[in-house]
C-alpha cells in the first residue's frame, strides 16, 4: 500500500511539473492557478485511466502503434483536462502537439528516473542501520 501510495504521489508530482514546463516553454498553454490543483488531478486520473484503455485497443487492432501509447494517452487526457474550467487552456495546433511531448516527456522521465532515487535511499537507509 506504501508503495502504492509512493507511486501515486510520484505521478502526480511529475504530472504537475509537466504542465509547469509546458507552460513555462509554450506562449499559448495557460495555467489558472485556481483550477491548477484541479487541473493536475484531472490529468493524472485521465491519464491512469486511458493508457491501459489506449494500449489494449492499439493491441487489438493497431499493433504497430504501440509505442506511442503515452502519446495518445497524454494528448487525450490534456484534452479531457483541458475541458475543466479555471484548469488549463492551449490554443493552435503546434502548442496541442508541444504540450503533448513536453508533459509526456517530463512524466516519462519522472515517473521512471524519481522511484530510483527514492528507492536508492530507502536501500542507503536500510544498509546504514
């Protein structure tokens, strides 16, 4: 259940810290900061939710689509997202793309490279005592 827990906080973090960059690299993504909180929950439920919804129908009937599951999924759940007044707003074609790599990237990287770190120091602390 801990690990669980980790896990989920994780997600979110980078899930908030994905929307950040977006916004701080694209003029047309905005951020309310009312509905941020909002806003980053939204995506990280929608985005939990559609990636097995998004691989088992690529599976089934677009195999070779496979590896941009997190694409698709990503650029769903920042559209569901981005549906929720006071949340986020993106405009223009280029910035729906951009924001699509740069918050699948931030959240690719951080959900793979922040466990390592935790658990690097979950392993230090039990070799130390």
């Amino acid at each position: 259940m801990v690990r669980f827990l980790i896990r989920a906080a994780i997600f979110l973090v980078t899930a908030a810290l994905g929307l950040l960059v977006a916004f701080w690299l694209l003029p047309d993504f905005h951020i309310e900061w009312g509905g941020f909180l909002v806003a980053t929950l939204v995506f990280a439920i929608a985005q939990s939710v559609l990636s097995p919804f998004v691989f088992k129908l690529a599976h089934r009937h677009a195999p070779a689509v496979l590896g941009g599951i997190g694409l698709v999924s990503t650029f769903i759940a920042l559209l569901i997202a981005s549906l929720f007044p006071s949340g986020i707003q993106i405009s223009g074609f280029t910035t729906w793309v951009l924001a699509t790599l740069i918050v699948w990237a931030v959240t690719a990287l951080g959900t793979w490279l922040l466990p390592l770190i935790f658990l690097k120091r979950r392993v230090d602390a039990r070799n130390s005592s």
